[in-house]
C-alpha cells in the first residue's frame, strides 16, 4: 500500500496549464507548505494564457502578449518543472504513474486533473468538413484572424457561426468586428450570420426583452442573426471545404468558416481511462477529490454534486480550496454558488443573474427606457432578489446580485429598487436606522 507522504515532501502533478490550473500553481506558489515538488503538463504548446481574453484578440481589441498568465521563466524562478505540447494518455493508478503521447512516464505521489472542457458538436453531417472551427484555444483564435485576413485579401467572405450564447456572440461579434477592421472601409466587412436554436439570443441568461434588444444592436452593427434556427448540414465546395449552412427550413447560408459555438463537454476522458467515478464530468467531493484519494480534478472537467463548469468563477473558489489541501491546511470545503453573466462585446453591458421567466409566485418589477437603450427588470419573491436582467445601465448588477445572495428582505426599498444600488441603498439604511433589521435568515 502507498504511504502518504506529508504534502511538503510529495511531487505533485497538474495535468493541464490552462485557467484552473495555473491559478492553482499561482495559489500553490504562495503557500509555505506547498508541495515540495511540482510538474505541470499541459498539451498546449503555449505557458498559460486568459482564455477570457481570446474574445478581445480575437475582435482585434487587444494584443497577443497581453493575453500571457506567466512565462517559463516564472515556473523556472518557481522551481516548477513545466511540460508543455503534451498529451497525458494514460494514468496507472496501483503504480501512480502517468504516461504521455510522447511515451513520458512521470510518477506522482498526488495528482490533480485540470483538463478543462472540449466544444460540444452538434450532429450534423459536413461537421468534420474543413474549414468548420472552433473556439476554444490561441489556436482556434489564431486560425480566426487568419481566416478574415484571407478573406479580406479575396475581398469575399461569409461566416456562419452556430451558438447565440456568449460564446457564440463574442465568436460572431468578433469575426465581425475584425473582417471590418481588416478591409478597406468602402469594401465593407466580413459577413457574418449567427443561427440561434432558440428563440432568443441567450436564452439560458436573458428574457425575451432584453435579448430583443441585443439582437436589435447587434443586427445594426451589421450581424446577421437567424433564430429559431435549425441546422440541417454544412455544405462541400469542389474543393471538399465547407461553403454552405442549410437550414430546416430551406434557407441557405453561404459559409466559407463555420464556427460550432453551441456548448462544452468536460474533457473527461482521463478519469474514465484511469477507472475513476465519471458522470458527466470527473465526480469530485467538496475538497476536489476524486473517487482516488490520490487524485484530485477542477474546474471545468469536474462534477460536484452534479454540477459541471463554465465560467471561472466557481473554479477560483475551486483552487482556494485544494491549493489550502494541498498545502497541509484545514480548510473548509467548496459550496457551490449562483454566478451572474456578463456578455463581452465591447458597446454591449449586459448583467444577469437567476431565472430568466417569472413563476407564478414572482413579483415583476421592469423598466425600460427606450430613448437611453436602457432596461431593467428584477424577480422578487417575498421581497427578496431572485433574478436581475440589466441591458444598457448595468451599474447596479453586484450590488442586486450582494442582495440576492444574502437574501435581504427589500421591501423597505423596493420603491426605489428600479432607480438603482445608491437610492435603494439609502431608503434600506434609512428603514434600519428607524427599526433595526433582523438577518435574513432570521427574518424568513
Ligand atoms: C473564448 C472564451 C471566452 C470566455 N469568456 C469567459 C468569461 O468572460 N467569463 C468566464 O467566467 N469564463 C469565460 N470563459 C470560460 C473560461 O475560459 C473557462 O471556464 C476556463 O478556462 C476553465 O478553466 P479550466 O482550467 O478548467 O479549462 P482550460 O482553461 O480549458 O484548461 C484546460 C487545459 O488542459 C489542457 N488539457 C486537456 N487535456 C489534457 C491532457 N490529457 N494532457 C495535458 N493537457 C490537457 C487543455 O489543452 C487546456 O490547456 C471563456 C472561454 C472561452 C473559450
């Protein structure tokens, strides 16, 4: 039987350098009881970047290096051995060894899996056509920018991105805002159609008000926006690459790039071959332990309590935790919380957070002013934030998002709740100088 080492004289690995797992290497680094020795590997032949930031890069907004976490040098100055542009394939559990698709093997005493997610594909036929992208890594980026480079220099060009949740948009927006920026104005922009499923843009975050609005916005920058879009196939050229989008209903979009944007898949798969507890992601307790002791997995290839990942805020709260384990300290374990969503494309400010319809039991609280493009509408129950969808103004979003969490009783504010945080804010301070409020969890 493995003895277990004090965490200080163990040699741990991290397969993955991407968010989660650099932020726990950053976390890791900090720490005075920190393994002694650590080894990442990650299959990207990039140190790690902000994947948030591809949207920006790839919309020409920022540049390369600003999207850079840390560089060799840093893992170096760290003493961090740091294995980049390969595939971890295999793990042997009785031995605690790792094997990489370049025949690597490295033992470990305690192993964390950050490998993150893949982009889910529809099942669509013409799917493997190339020309069809992704948008996951600086790769899939970089064959973006190339791809509206060519075709500025052709001068012709659509792309047809497929997905209207933020990843899509932000994919689409980008395209977009780039095939202008890279033309001459008078020559116009890329064209660039995005097919919804759904009846909304953002069906998952907004109400049919405001995805209303941003479609409205985003039509007048010059998107084409399908919704209610079914995907039947992708279309061949003679050449064999993709040059069409058909939809059920017979339209037909030309495609010289389709971008598949429509969801993730936790990358899993390691977990399943090394025989751990796998549903839909790698099965994790509330330390971020596996079904194996030994083995720990994060951020968006891990479960907790049949829950999966996609924004990273959950996943820092994550690496507190196990870089606390990891350091021989008592920590108390991850909760799983609601996260509010934010769309980055610049001259949009969306906020939303909660049930995107009211139920039955919903007070509906909603402004809307046209003129400044701004809207507002709030679900109460019992007085307390249960959802916030804000397009235009959106200011106030964490200061309802602070109120939903603690779940404060807003009827003495609920008067100026529409106006925003400061005169709900000073209408609350107000009722509790005159009668102190009980707590929340009291009051319910
Ligand atoms: C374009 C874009 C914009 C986004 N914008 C936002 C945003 O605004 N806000 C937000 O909260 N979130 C956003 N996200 C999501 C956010 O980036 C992810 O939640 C976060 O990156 C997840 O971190 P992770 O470490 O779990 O996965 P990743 O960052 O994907 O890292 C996993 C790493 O593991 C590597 N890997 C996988 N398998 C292996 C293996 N077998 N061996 C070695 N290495 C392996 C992968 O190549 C990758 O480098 C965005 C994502 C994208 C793609």
């Amino acid at each position: 039987m493995h003895q277990a080492p004090h965490p200080a004289n163990e040699h741990l690995v991290i397969v993955g350098n991407g968010m989660a797992g650099h932020r726990l290497v950053e976390a890791l680094a900090g720490k005075p009881g920190r393994p002694a020795r650590i080894t990442v590997i990650g299959d990207e032949l990039d140190p790690a970047y902000n994947r948030i930031l591809l949207s920006p890069l790839l919309a020409g907004e920022m540049a390369r290096p600003a999207l850079t976490l840390r560089d060799r040098d840093w893992y170096a100055d760290q003493g961090i051995d740091l294995i980049l542009g390969e595939r971890v394939t295999d793990i042997d559990r009785a031995a605690r060894r790792l094997t990489t698709d370049s025949g690597r093997t490295l033992d470990y005493d305690r192993l964390v899996l950050a490998t993150g997610s893949r982009p889910a594909r529809p099942p669509v036929p013409g799917l493997e056509l190339p020309g069809v992208e992704v948008f996951r890594d600086l790769r899939d980026a970089e064959a973006l920018i190339r791809f509206t480079q060519r075709q500025a220099a052709e001068r012709d060009g659509s792309a047809v991105v497929i997905g209207g949740g933020l990843l899509g948009l932000e994919a689409a927006e980008g395209l977009r805002k780039r095939g202008q920026g890279e033309r001459a104005q008078d020559q116009g922009g890329l064209r660039v159609s995005l097919l919804q499923r759904d009846d909304r843009l953002m069906n998952r975050q907004l109400d049919l008000t405001a995805a209303r609005l941003l479609e409205n916005e985003l039509r007048g920058r010059g998107l084409d926006i399908y919704t209610d879009a079914e995907l039947e196939r992708l279309e061949a050229d003679g050449q064999g690459r993709v040059c069409a989008a058909l939809l059920a209903d017979g339209t037909r979009l030309p495609a010289s790039c389709v971008v598949v944007a429509i969801g993730i898949v936790p990358n899993a798969d390691l977990g399943r071959v090394a025989g751990l507890t796998v549903d839909r992601g790698i099965v994790v307790d509330a330390w971020l332990t596996t079904s194996d002791p030994a083995i720990h997995a994060l951020g968006e290839c891990c479960e907790f309590e049949g829950q999966t990942f996609g924004l990273v805020e959950p996943i820092w709260r994550q690496v507190e935790v196990l870089a606390a384990r990891l350091s021989g300290e008592t920590v108390d374990g991850y909760v799983d919380a609601p996260c509010a969503t934010k769309l980055k494309v610049s001259g949009v400010s969306l906020y939303a957070f909660g049930p995107t319809e009211p139920d039955p039991d919903h007070e509906v609280l909603s402004y809307r002013d046209p003129q400044q493009g701004d809207y507002r509408r709030l679900l109460l129950r019992d007085g307390r934030l249960e959802g916030v969808v804000l397009y235009g103004d959106t200011a106030s979003g964490p200061w309802y998002f602070e109120q939903a969490l603690a779940g404060c009783d807003l009827t003495a504010c609920r008067a100026a709740l529409l106006l925003g945080a400061a005169d709900a804010q000073t209408l609350l301070d107000d009722a509790s100088n005159e009668s102190p409020q009980r707590p929340a969890k009291e009051a319910a």
